[in-house]
C-alpha cells in the first residue's frame, strides 16, 4: 500500500478508459459484420474468440437442465434466497404515475412505462456470474420489461456456465443466447435472424463490449460503461483493521486494474490495516490479481479527520465506500458522490455484491458524479401528460402565442389562437 | 399529405441519424483541437464557423443589460411566467431519498444527490430560443445543481440572441459562454482555461454538436441524441379539423426533417384536415420549410378504430403526440410509447413548447422507446445505502459465502466470515 499524505489523486488517471483506435475499429468492424451476416457472424467470432463452435444460439431446455445436475442444491438456495432480497429492495424502487389538476383545470402529469425489451450482458470465459444475471435482469423485471434477453459467451466446455443458467432460470428467463463480446451487443442492437434487438443494453464486459456499448449508443439505451471494481474505506480507529483489511483485498481479488483505498485520520490504524492486509494476502487464492492490484492501486490516504476524508470521497466519486466511522450514519449525509455505500461495521461490500438487494452494477471510474447503480428506473420511462382545460387556453393564449411570435413560429402561435376562434364567431 | 393505409411505417427510416463518417472525422478533430488548444480553439472555430471575431468568451453583465434593452416587457413577462409553470412542473417531479429497516435491523435505501455542475446547450445561428433555456435548465436548478453553465453560438450580430440571455438571467443563471457547435460540447466536456467542465451536458443543437455529445458520452453523461421535430395525432370525427391542422402545421414549420403525421378512423376528418392544412398553409410565413416537411413526412394514416391508432402510435413512438378523441383519457393509458401526451380538444403542442409546465427536450426518432424527456431525475444520481445489522450478518453470512466461493471470490468470502470470528474468539 502506498501512503498519500498530500491529497494528490491524480493516480486515478491511469484507471480511465483511455482513447484505443485500434480496439475502436475492431468494434466498428465487428458491429459491421453482425448488421451484414447476421448470425453467421456470430457462429464465426464465436469460434474465433471463444474457441467454441456452436451448432445453437439460443441456449436449450436441456442444457439448463443438464447445468441443474451440475450446481449443488447449496448453490441453489442460495440463488433464491438473493434473487428474493434484491426483488424486495428493487420493489420499494418502483416510480408511479402520477397527476395534477391545477386552478384552471388543466391537468399536468407524467406516465410510467416501461421498456418492451432489454438486453443483459453477463460476462463469461473462464468464470462464471450468476450474481450479474441476477442484478441485471431483476429491476428489468420489477420494472414490468416483458422481454428480456440474456447474452453470455460459451465457456471452453461450449456452454454458457452453470450458475448463470441457473440463476436465468430461478427468476423465469429462458431466452439466453451463448454468445458474447461486441457481437452480442451488436446482435442485441441491430437484430440477426435469430436474435430480435431489444431498447437497450445493460451489464458489464470487458473493454470489446464496453466500446461496443459506447459504439451502438443512440440507436439503442445503454446503462453505463463500466470499468474496474473500486473500494474506498472510510475508517477511523473504532474500525477493526482485520475486517478492513479483508475488504480492501475483497476488491483487490477482482482485476488487477482493480482499486482498494483506505482513507483514515489514523496513521496508527492505516498501519495496522497495511499489516493486516499483507498477512491476509500471502494465502488468498487469487493472491497474484489482488497483489498487482494493490501494488498499483492501493493506496492508504491520511486525512486530517473524517470531514478530510469525506471531502477526498467526494473528489473520487467511488463505485464502493465503506464508512466505517463513529456517527456513520450522520456523516454519510455529507456524502454527494458514491455508487454505494456500506456503513458500519458489519457491512462488508461482498454483501452487497451477491445478496443484500441494492444493485452490484455501480457507476465506476468517477463517474458515480453522474450516474446511478442499475435500477427500476433504468428500464422504465415517463411520458408528460398535458390536457389543458378551455379555461386555461382562454387565459394564456396570448402569453404563448407572444412567445411563439419571439421565436419566430407564426405556425405555433396560429395553432394556439385558433382554439379562441371558435368562441368569437 | 400522404395517405397510408397499409400501416407501412418504413418511411420513418429516412429520419435517423445515419453514419456520416466524415462529419464524425469532423468532430473528432474539432474535440482534439479543443482539448489541445483551449480557449485558443474557441476562438478559431467561432470565427470560421458562425464569422464572429470574439474579444472574449463569458458573456458580460453589460451584454445582458444591453440585451435587456433591445426585448419588449411581453416577452420577458411571459418568460417569466413560463419559468414559474416550469418550476412548478419540475418541483413535483424532485425525488426523494428514502430508507427502510427490515427484521434483521438491517437499513437499505436511497441517497438522492444532485450533479456538481451541468452544461445546457442553447441553438442559435439565426434564431432566438429563449424557451430552451428554461427547459434545459430549471429542471437542473430544481434538482439542486450549483453551477449550471450555458453555452449558445453568438449570432452575426457578434452575441448571443436578446431572448437567451434575458431567460438565463431571470432564472440566475450567470455562467455564459458565447460558444457554440462542436466546440462548446468539447470544452464543456474536457474544459479550457476560461470554461470549466461539467458533469452532464444536456440541449438539442444541429448535427454537428449531436455527434460530438456521442462522441463525449462516457467522459461526460449526456442526456440524448436529439433528431428533428415530430408530431403525431390521434383524432377522430369528434375533433375540429382546422385545429389538427394548424397543429400538424406547427411541427412542420420547424425543419423541413420534421414530422408531422395524422392518425384516423375517419376517412372524411383526414380529408378534412388535409384541405385545411393546404388552405393554411398558403399564408404560413414558414411555408417553405413547412411545405417541404409535409412533402417528405406529412401523413394521414387511416386505421380501423381508435385501438388500432394506438397500436401505430406505440409503433412509431413520437416525440410529441396529441390524443384528440372521445374518451381520450382513459385510452391514454394503452399509450406506451410516447415522449409527451397532449390531450384533448385544447391542448395544442405549442403550449408545452412554452408554457405549460413538462419539457419541451423530449426523445426523437423513436428513442421514447427507451427514454424521457428532460427531467430533474437527469440532473440527480442514486446512490444505495447498505447496513447491515450484527444479526443480518451472523444469519447470513454462510450464504454470502457460499456464493462468493462459488463465483471463484475466495477474499469475498472471507470478509464477512471475517465478521463472525469475534463473535467465537
């Protein structure tokens, strides 16, 4: 862990998602041969980059029956059980309709719909995410999203992976198609002959599909461009340093482009944290992600006290915050930027990630100053109502048309002044 | 106009914003320049493209002044009123945080935070849009953004239009930058010496800045891709036909790309309004544009009954739709598609483009689909709160666990088993 003493976050640079010409043309070529080949385009690129040569797109009946005989009931439960917490969390998120009606009668409102169909991208290879199907598909589904599709790439055994079958099937989606990569989005944007595209795409991948992503924005929605997982802890010395020790490296594990801070007004806890979390990494399995990840990243911030260190949260705008401080909860109102925010002592960020309801698709890179974890909001829309009364159109149709004749839209001010026409004659 | 009868909606293609790669190429190099030379390229592309020679970018408190002295009482009177209608729209629309504790004394919830600071884009060239200040940014000062910046192009008088300036300055806004096109989205994107960037740009603008607002997202959020005007009608014999057509007539005025379709039952009332619009057209003083709009995109499709009219319109999703016919309230609720509704006999388009209170920056080309208009929520992020209780954590932590391991995230897994080991020491 490097210390800063000096609040130079300029570190964080090395993170962003730098401009690729050469990853961005692939895209582009790519995206280019799915709108052009269709499916055919997505048997090759899926022999090419997966090494699988698939006789199917859409994953069958019997091969979510054959992952069932290889996930442990164990594993199951488990799916259910976090398929439920995050149902009931998205449920309390769900936005209504609603309506007023003012002096003049008019009636203003907005109304709630949500999108036809949506896309979730479920990150494959070598591991497998059944939490991301989840995450992703159940707000789509609260939401009242009546299609919604699943991509995934095959794994070297020429299937999508067990668990993300599995969780697909726990929370009622059976169209899941074993494909992934920027084919897939550009499938799910543009259509083949077996893939209908949907209205937008959400879910994180790696840097093919999140510039794919970006490339397809406009003519489909997309949720956000995800980068690597991020933590920043908040803690003081009423924090017990073994515990955030194993949360920085809870993070660390994930990517070695992974990010893992601790900000504390305590040089006495930030060591105490740095000895910890060097035991504890000498027997993590994926100690040789998490090391390079701590090596660059990892970073120990000493703050005058915790209202310093809130103000550094709110320059980094971190995916994860861990506060881990006397009065969290009064501090945590200070805080203006963050994806999610975990307080308190027994609120490790893996809780999060598989199980507590609040989402585990979080805006990454700082760009938490923007954006939102994926919600029910992510997959419904608002249409305004206006219906004004003849009350109304009598009082200010001459405000309006004014207005219109400023800008220049005689159209617009006739198309006003009519309604009174009929009054005079 | 022309009559559809077939539900054939393929003309609609023709409207979307095509891949033009060397205006892309274009705003690839004007962002370059802008990031490379600040200010330095303001300056330049305001002199080659809108043929202004500019001393300086901020607008001035005497330029306000000045423009104050050159705009009628009316017109500020109505900006006035239309920016307390908008207020009182958006005020409604403000979320708010929320929070539940559940039986294991378990706390999830919702912060709601605004945006740092937000960039509105204003059009002008050769025309004035006060109206797009007030719709860009009142829903961002609702929301709670500290630094709200403008940017429009000056016009051939050397300024930004009289009307712009007096809207911004009766909603305090004071941060205004005489720039505009490509540039401006590029310095509020990635900033220069005198502007500093933003969160979030928002506005409709000419082609050029909406390929540069995709070429930004991601850096920046942005809210949408914005393609030329449309309006559609659903109207049967109990409308008034020289209404409908003055309101058709209104959209068409604004770009020969607009769209302007009729939907009805009634094959008497669209030929009704088809000799009403040709009668009214002749006296538009935008009757070239709107003659060239109607020409390419003016339609009347005639459909069975009114259910098979709202089947076309969730087809076509249309920016503005107007809903003129019997019991059009409750058939508003079969609408799923649609950025905003106007119901009834006296709600013609133009008293939201001004007046009424909901965004006049709403979704084109279909893109309500999967979108909104302009809202608070575009202007305020999520973030989730998580905290767990000791109990949550002791009762579940063996499932957490289980699916951390699962998923190959051994460090998951042992921070929170890290939690019980207290407990049994």
């Amino acid at each position: 862990m490097e210390w800063i003493k000096n609040g130079d976050l300029s570190y964080l640079e090395a993170r962003k998602i730098g401009v690729d010409e050469a990853k961005q043309n692939t895209v582009k070529e790519i995206i280019n041969e799915v709108k052009q080949r269709g499916d055919q385009a997505l048997y090759d690129y899926t022999e090419r980059f997966d090494g699988v040569k698939l006789t199917h797109l859409k994953v069958t009946k019997e091969q979510i029956n054959e992952a069932y005989s290889r996930v442990s009931d164990d594993v199951v439960n488990v799916i259910k059980k976090a398929a439920s917490n995050i149902r009931t969390f998205f449920e309390k998120q769900k936005p209504e309709s609603w309506s007023y009606t003012n002096d003049e009668g008019t009636v203003l409102g907005q109304q709630i719909t949500p999108l036809d169909a949506a896309g979730v991208y479920v990150p494959g290879g070598t591991a497998a995410y059944p939490s991301s199907v989840l995450m992703g598909a159940i707000p789509a589904l609260v939401a009242g999203v009546k299609r919604i599709v699943l991509v995934s790439p095959p794994q070297k055994t020429g299937m999508v992976s067990d668990g993300v079958l599995v969780a697909a099937n726990e929370i009622g989606i059976d169209e899941i198609y074993q494909v992934g990569g920027a084919h897939a989005i550009a499938a799910l944007a543009y259509g083949t002959e077996t893939i209908k595209p949907v209205d937008k795409i959400v879910g994180p991948g790696n840097i093919f599909v999140t510039l794919a992503k970006k490339e397809v924005f406009g003519d489909v929605a997309i949720d956000s461009l995800a980068g690597p997982s991020e933590i920043v802890i908040l803690a003081d010395e009423t924090a017990n340093s073994e515990w955030i020790a194993s949360d920085l490296l809870s993070q660390a594990e994930h990517d070695p482009l992974a990010m893992a801070a601790l900000i504390t007004p305590s040089k006495e806890f930030g060591q105490a944290v740095e000895e910890a979390l060097e035991k504890q990494l000498s027997d993590l399995p994926r100690q040789n992600i998490a090391r390079q990840s701590i090596e660059q990243f990892g970073k120990i911030i000493l703050v005058k006290d915790n209202d310093e260190g809130i103000d550094v949260i709110n320059q980094m705008a971190p995916e994860h915050l861990e506060v881990v401080i006397k009065d969290a909860e009064e501090k945590v109102k200070q805080i203006k930027h963050a994806g999610a925010i975990f307080l308190g002592p027994y609120s490790p960020v893996p809780i999060g990630d598989y199980f507590a309801g609040p989402n585990h698709i979080i805006p990454t890179n700082g760009s938490a100053t923007y954006s939102s974890p994926l919600s029910v909001e992510s997959f419904v829309k608002q249409s305004s109502i206006i219906k004004y009364s003849r009350e109304a159109i009598l009082n200010n149709s001459q405000h309006i048309a004014t207005f219109a004749r400023y800008e220049g839209f005689e159209g617009h001010a006739r198309a006003v002044e009519n309604r009174l026409k009929e009054e005079t004659d």
